[in-house]
C-alpha cells in the first residue's frame, strides 16, 4: 500500500508522534509512506518526502511537525480539489491520512466526498472537532497552560492582586474551563456562556470581602460580556482587566498566554494518543474503511464517518459547566 | 449534610485535589465535612479532623494526601465494621466517601452492603479499578514513568546499552504500556500474556542485527516468563536483565523507577479528574446515590454501582495490548 | 535572638526557601523569628506574624512569598525611617534581615546606615543586583523562560514564521541573553547594546535565504533601536514585530510572556541558594556582621557591604555579550 | 582550522550543547570540526564523521551524546597514546577537544603532555573535576535528583515512612548534599564524613518523637558508616533501610535512582554552561592555548592548566557541610 500523509492547520504537541505511528505500523505491513510539506498545500503543489522509520527517528517526543504545516483550503482554491486529485495519483497513492483541526478535516470530508481515499486524524488544542471526545493537542495544552495560572496565582497572593489570563479558545473553552479547574482559577469565562462583567466584578469584591487577598480570573479568548465599559482594538483578556480596575478598584494584572499554549514537547498522554491514532489509521486504510475519522470514546479508538466533523465545534459538556460554577465565585 | 472523608491504600497523585472538591462542594451546598486520618483506621479508632476551604488552601497541587493513609480493612478486623458503623454514627454521618484503590474500596463495597451510606472514589496508579476508565493517579504516574524511560533512552544510545526498566504494576500493565508506548520503549512486558525470555533475547539481537545500537525493555512488576534461567529473590526486572546479559552478551543496564512513579506533583488531567470526582461524589451524597462508585466512561462522571469494584483487576484492553505488539520489536 | 525578617519589591521563586532557612537555622540557634507581612510597608504599620518551623513547613518548593511583598520604601515617605525604627524597637529586634531586589536593598543600606542592624538577601529574576553574580529567583525565570522560548520554537518551524518572545529586563539583559542562549535563539536583543532593527531584518532575512525557514528573536523589554519605524505606546517586542513584517515581508508573531516569568515553583539551583543565604543571613546576624548584604562570588556564599547594592545594576558581562554576538545572526 | 571533538565517559545532559557550540563557533570562524564516535576508542580506531550547523541542528536540548560515548583510556592500552596521535595527523587536526571527567580528561592531560594540542571541557553529573565549580551535567543531575526526592517526600508523608533515597556519587557528595538541601531531606550522607547508623537512627528517632512522622534520607552511593549492621552485597542505601528497620522499628522504604540521573534533557543552566563551554574552547584553540582546561570561576568562563583534573576529586566546600549539619537532623 502507497500512503500519503500531511498536517495541516495550527501546530500543536503531538503531531510528529502521529507521523512516526504512521510510519511504524505502515513499515511493519510493509506500506510505503510519502508525506507532504505545509498541509494541503503541499498536497496541490507536489511537495513531498518519503517517510521512513530512519527519516522518523527520534521525533516521538518533539513538539510541532516535522511535515510543516499552513492553513490552506483545497476547496477554497479555483481547481484546488482537481490538484489534490491529480496529486495523489501521481503519487500512486492508495490512501491519504490527513491530521488536522475542523478546517483541514472538514476540506478532508469534502474531498473525500468525491471518492478520494482519505481517513482524517484530530488534533486541536481547542478540543473541540465533532465526532471525538479528545484531539491531539489538547492534554498537553491543558498542562502548559494550568501551570502558567500555577504561576500566575503565586504572584498573584504574593502582591495582593487580582491577575486576569487570557488562554486560547474562540468558539468553544475547552481549555479554559480544563486548565483553569485544574490550576484551581477563582473565575473562569467561557465562550459557552455570555458573562456579565458586573457580576464578576462583584464576585470578586465578595471573594475578597470574606478575606481572600488575591483572585485569579481565566478568560478563554472567545469569551464574550454583554456589559463591558472598555471598547477597543485590546484582546477580550484586556478588556476585562481594565473594567476590574475601574469597577473593583483593585490592583490587576493581565498574562496572554499566547503562543507557548500550542508548542512544545507532548505530555505523555498526548503522545500515547497520537500513537494509537496513527496505528489506527493505517489499520483502517487496510480495512479500506475511508472517509472515516479515528476517534477517542470511552477510552478506546473508533472510527466515525468523517462528515461528523461538519457538525461544528463539540461545545464544552454540561458537567465541566456545572463544575466551573460550583467550585469558583460565579 | 455531614459528610465523612477518608483516602486509603497507596498514596498517589491527586488525592489532595479530591479532598479539596468535595471540601469546597459541600462548603457551597452548606455541608460540614470531616476527614478521618489513615483511611479506614482513622475511622476505626476515631482519629478525624473537621475540613474546611481554609484548612485545605494551597493543596490542589500537592501530592500525597493531607489525610494520610493505610492499608487497613476493617472488614478483615474482628469487630472492625462495627466500629466504623460506630465511629459513622458517633459523627452523626450522613454518608462516607471513600477515595481508595481495589482494597479500600473492596472494603466500601462489603461495608456499604449493610446499609451504611457510602460512595467511592477509585484511585490508583495501576489503573484497573473494575467499574471505571480512569483513576486518580494514574495519569500523573504514566508521566513520571514515561519521562523516566525518555531518559534512560539517552543513556542508552549514548553507551550503546540495553537497558531494562522496571515500572509498577503487579496484577495489570496499564502503567507499563502506557508509558512505554509514550516513550517509545522498543519492547514491552505486561502480566497480560505469558512472555518468553528467549523470544525477547532474539527480538533484542535481531533489533541489533538491523542496525540499532541500543534498546529499551520495560517491564512491569508483575511480567512473568515462563523460560526465565536467573532464579533467586531479585524483582523481574533484575532477572530479565541478567538474562539478556546471557543470552545476548550486550551491556545490559536496570533501572527500577520505584516510589517516585507514585509520588509528586499532580498533572492538570489528574487534577480535573480529581476534582471532577469529589464534586460529583457530594452531588451523588445531595442526590442519596448510596453504594456507589463515582466513575468516568466516555468522557464523562458517572455513577455504578460501588460493587463493581469486586469484579477484579480490570485488565489492558485489547487496543493497547495490539498496539504494544505492533510498535514494538516482540 | 530576636530576628525580624521581610520580602520586599516583585516576587519570585526561591524567596520562601529563603525564609524556611531563616527560621531553620534561627531554630536551631534558639533564636525567635518575626516576619513582617508586604515588605517595607509591614514594618512600617507593625503588621507581623511570629515564624516557627512549624509555621513554614512545606514552603521550601513554592513560588512566591508567604510573608507577601510590595513595592514601598520607607526612606522616600515623611516619617517611614523613624517608623521604622520604632518597630524595630517595639518588636524588639536584635536585627532585620531583608530579602529584596535593588530598591528593597537600597532602602535597607539607606536606613542600615543610622545604625539599624540590618543584613540583605539579594533576589531578582533581573539578577543585577550590584555586588552579587546571583540573585534568588534568577535560575528559575532562566528555565521558565527557557522553556517558553522552547515551545514558540516548534511552533515557529511548524508554520515557517519569525517569532518575537518578549522577556522582563528593563535596565539589564541578564534574563534575555541567558535564556536567549540556552534555548537557541537566533537573535537576542539587550538593554546593553544599541540596537537597528534594519540590520535586525537584514540579518534576518540573510538567515533565511541561506535556507532556514523561521527564527526566533529574544527582546529584553528594555531593549532599545535607535530607528524603529512604528512608534505608539505598544512595548518594544510589538514594535519589533511590526518593524520586521514590513521589512521582511515574514509572517511573524509576538509572544510576551509577562508574569509567568516571575512565578512558580523554584528550581533545585534557586531552592538551594535560598536557603544558603537564609542560612548565612542568620551565621551573619550572630557574627554581627551588620550592614552586610549577603551574596554569591566563585561558587560561595560571601559578605559584602550592604552599601554595595547603590552601586547601580550590575550588567550582562562580556563574556555573555560576545556569547550573544558569536552565536546567533546578528 | 581543523577541529577534533570527543566526548568521554558517562554521558550527561549537556554534552550534545557543548557540541553544538563547538560547532556554530568554529562554522563562524570558518573552521572544520569531525566528531570522534565513542570517545577516546573513536580516535584510536578512526570512527569519526564530519559535524556540521546541520548535522548538529536540533540537539542543543536533547540529552545525551550524538557522538555516543565509552570509558576507554588510551593511555592505558599498549600502543593507545601512539595511535592517538596518528589518528589526529591522518586527520590533520589542530586542535582536539575532549569532552570529559576526571578519567577522559586524565587521559586528555597525559596525551596533552607529549605536544599534541588539547582543551578540555569538564562533564559530570558528580561535578568534582578539579580546576572548575561546575561541571556540565551538574544542574540537571541535581534537579532530577531533587524533584526525585520531593516525590519520595509526599510518598512518605502520606504513610508516615522514613524514605531512604540512594543518589549517585562514590567520591564526592556533590549531588546529595546539593539535591538533599533543594528537596529538604532531613538528613544526607555524604563519603565526605564517615557516619554512624546508630546516631542517624537515634536522630530519627528523636525527629519523630518531636512529631514528625515521616523522614527523608539522602545517600550518597560512596557513604561511609562505621557501624552499620547489615553486610552483604547490597547498596550502602539498602543496608541503610534495613538497620534503620533493625534500629527504630519504623516502616521504612528504599529508592535507587539509578541511571536517571544521567538522562533526559538539559536544564537552561546547563545548557548555557556547556554553550559557553563550547564556545570557549574553539576560541582558546584560535588563541593557541593548548593543554588548557575550559572552566567556571565566578560567574565566568577561566581558562585553567589542564594538568588540574590530575588533583583528585574536587570535594564539596565547607559552607555546604556546614549546611548540610545545620539543617538537618543529623
């Protein structure tokens, strides 16, 4: 069997632990690998390397993609989806395993629609591509991101201050709700519900009334309040701080996680994730089950039909809802 | 509501953030909580401290348990479930959670049967709690695990050695897969089947023979060979290490990760998990779900009924043991 | 004994090692310890707590401070030494040891000198406190800034973007350079060298046509280019972004990483400087070498003249500015 | 310039910066540099391989050695030191820098005094080379050490135990002394001063009856006691732990660390020591400074005779001694 591989859309921890399962079961069937560079683009423009267990060596536990990857849409592009065609029979290829986040796997389905061979991997920091309870990206996300609200909070009770961060997510808050639960946030605001920037700010003063000196407020970048004083060009996390200085009074300081959320190392679950779905691909393309998605439920690797990524983003479940307002201050 | 508290058997990381859950659950829902020492001695002999959101600030990221911990089932006790329904009583308890692995909640289970209300946490680093995918602990220790095997791999290459490591885990090997698979191990050996030194031997040479210059054998405590030539009072580890000396003459090291696997900080995923625990184990106690075990399955806190916990070990399901077959060299 | 014992200006890593050794080794000698709650200012409205070993168990691996701290000196407010003074006497002190970074020592040398015992403890993540090469807190925001340089790196490759990290240092790039260095930056950009972001972007753009395809740029936030084009109130890593768009035409991203640096648990280094000087602080105090700062030189714990510390910032030395030359693009 | 480059004895995070360094340093001065494999056996048997920015790329966090490592000696094989040397003139080297402790760096310096141009690097994780305070591997051996021994700490305390951890070191206490101090262990025992079990067992006892209930024991593998009960073919920790038993009655549990110590990747300060190692050395090459030692002297990079590592063991200080009495049970 001839198979392709690419990664598209943002990096994150994870991905070049998919590529070498990939590559590991598909050499132990004696499978051939190519994989393309930057994404689908790679795919359109014929930008490949052979992929081997020697090319691979060494790569289970680094962060980013060894592929590279670009947020480019085939089927955005006039005559895109007739290059990725063409592409793959220029390759020869039997199946295309394409790793990505709901863009780069809901190009997958559409192509796929069309009776090209593919089975779709799902990564995503945001955790939130329909049809899977986890993506790649995510555990190690949530970690690097609890342990910059970690940080935070010991500066925070050190200088009596209330500190606002800022973590990823636009449209579901996956990670905030996660990592602020595990990193023990005060407030956690969350895409999944429209906030009311009085309300926290009076939570805060109560928090503080009965005689706590410090707060910490995680805010997913996607989170929205109806009531905000402060209008502008500054991120969400800014907003907020600036109206609990004016509404509160107290001294209050922002951290933008930003880039450092999607990069480095895989933590060990991640790693362990990206194997087993590499291995599963491969073992689907065997079964010639395409257009499906591997996938994570109830602690085991399934595959679903690869259109449920069309669904739109899994939001966060009631229980992680319930959980952020039972164990914070609102 | 009053509320009893106790964490026993083996310590493991997380335990601290179930304890601060239900501490702040129930402070929310207005209960009082009480935390018996040692597990079920503390209950026995009436050894308790009255928890409160002050008392258990700053331990969400602590390892170990606050309330200390033993191996102690008052079931196998002359007398001893009668003083635990005593000690419940003369506390004027509404319910007991109980945070333990097989053991502890073994002795829930028998004790919950004469109509003492119970609900049980399950915490473990092995992993194999009947009733439930996931444990307090156990992500927390296939981290420190697979971070131990990722440098004994550097070693390894560096002197071209084989190096044997040996992880927890006497009746199952969840720890064992999991973190060899995250660390890229190149051979791995579970309780689960019946393994082979000289198969392992000749997979080790044939590895050499295809051009590697080191492995890396992890071996759960509980592996067992059925061809082994060392015999004597060492750990499995230790044998297979000197067998492969044997039979394949290559420098051979041991390392046996030990208490470290069990002790630390908690992960973020640990940490959720925890706390996602005991924040459902007082809703289940508002909602009088005695005799039952706080679960997770599919992404999810469920509840099942706490004598599921006596069904046995739940063992590695037959995705990890495939996987541990296919990604690695026996 | 009577020991006083305070933390003054920005927090970081290492300073309750510090005050553990303190209380460790004051215990030892039979002497009492006092601690003064948010620096300067507690000493000032006498607010104090007594300090036991008991008292600080378990601090030695936290991050910030548990005696709080704040930004206040006492010789720049009417009254401030003479209040001062009075508390000293009130609490009886035989000395005060302070733990701060050059504005909290210059206070304690100014008020030292009317015959006030006073030791210092020198701590900064800047590390530039003048007679010292290492301060408390410094090895730590190395590694957590390290580490973040780290991840944007995967991230940066992943998606062939120039990546801008912006660091704390205002006056000195001791921060910049070392974690610049440790984790590969292709250029780092310091306080102690005028800067031109022109021959930032040429270079730059020479390291990429000789095939790399993303860079990583360390700035201190006291960096300085005489001929940046975008001007505003954004800090001088988004300007530096900005400027290296238009002369580059390269995606590029900014990261700042803000208080995390200053958070957090402290490493093995900073655990075991800390509770070095704490330790010599306490020797220092019964030898009544008074006015003295307590401090690092050839892998030692010496005394120098408190009065070192008005000396001005001790900057990066050549051997790391040539470093910083030799090693990266520019 | 052509550049020779080594690295000896047992590997240690670090080694793979100090090459890198050597690298981009003599690539900026235009030198060549080959890699010898397998330390001082590659030179004599001419197993090298030509190191390049590229070939070297991406390993500056990566622990080990790309150039692999052995404890060979050649001048202690017959004709060792005459095959060195014409191995440097068949590659026509000017320079070569090994990479080692005190027994590759002996060998260094017996070779350097017949004229063939040397530098050495000093590499440990026991950091007693002589002519330098710190040794590349040093930093990361003491934080895996130390947050090693905090595990072992919450293991303890959760079960009220005394822990004994076993850290390496035969010589010298470096890392015991360096690691117990940053993890707060209650007493350490270093080959530095001969010890007696019965006053370690008498002041555990005392520790707990002041009313602790748990201890942490730091031995270094090289420690000496006068007394000790158990004989045998075990390790000084585990004759530690069994007449500990013997003595106090208390439950009590072993932990080697074994080869963990010496793997995994490089902390920030090692990499920066052994960058600026690197580096050094290609410049005292240009500078002609043969049989030269690279070495740390307060807070900078020293050139030292290389002759210096002859000394012996470099011993741990006064003040650490002192530390480790003071604040300790013992």
């Amino acid at each position: 069997m001839r198979i392709g591989l690419l990664t598209g859309g943002g990096d994150c921890p994870g991905l070049n632990a998919a590529i070498r399962a990939v590559v590991l079961r598909a050499n132990a069937a004696r499978d051939d690998v190519v994989g393309f560079h930057h994404g689908w683009r790679g795919v359109v423009e014929g930008d490949v390397e052979t992929l081997t267990p020697a090319s691979t060596r060494g790569i289970l536990e680094t962060g980013g993609t060894m592929l590279r990857t670009a947020r480019y849409h085939p089927d955005e592009h006039e005559g895109g989806v007739a290059a990725v065609q063409e592409s793959i029979e220029r390759q020869r290829l039997d199946v295309l395993i394409v790793v990505g986040g709901d863009g780069t796997l809901g190009s997958a389905s559409s192509i796929a629609s069309i009776e090209i061979p593919i089975i779709g991997i799902p990564k995503t920091i945001d955790n939130d591509v329909a049809g899977t309870t986890r993506c790649i990206g995510f555990d190690t996300a949530v970690a690097t991101a609890a342990e910059a609200i970690d940080r935070v909070h010991t500066t925070g009770e050190s200088h009596d201050r209330v500190m606002v961060v800022e973590v990823m997510g636009r449209s579901t808050g996956w990670l905030a709700v996660c990592a602020g639960l595990a990193a023990g946030a005060d407030a956690i605001c969350l895409p999944e519900r429209l906030m009311s920037i009085h309300e926290l700010a009076k939570a805060v003063q109560s928090h503080h009334d009965a005689g706590s000196t410090s707060s910490v407020i995680v805010v997913a970048e996607g989170a929205e309040f109806f009531d905000c004083g402060a209008t502008g060009t500054g991120s969400v996390g800014a907003t907020v701080a600036s109206d609990l200085v004016a509404l509160t009074g107290y001294e209050t300081r922002l951290t933008v996680l930003g880039h450092i959320q999607r990069g480095g190392m895989p933590s060990a679950a991640d790693r362990l994730l990206a194997t087993s779905f590499g291995a599963a691909a491969v073992d689907a393309a065997h079964d010639r089950a395409f257009s499906s998605l591997v996938s994570w439920h109830d602690d085991n690797v399934e595959l679903r039909p690869l259109e449920t990524v069309m669904q739109g983003c899994r939001p966060v479940p009631a229980y992680l809802l319930k959980l952020a307002s039972d164990l914070t201050i609102c």
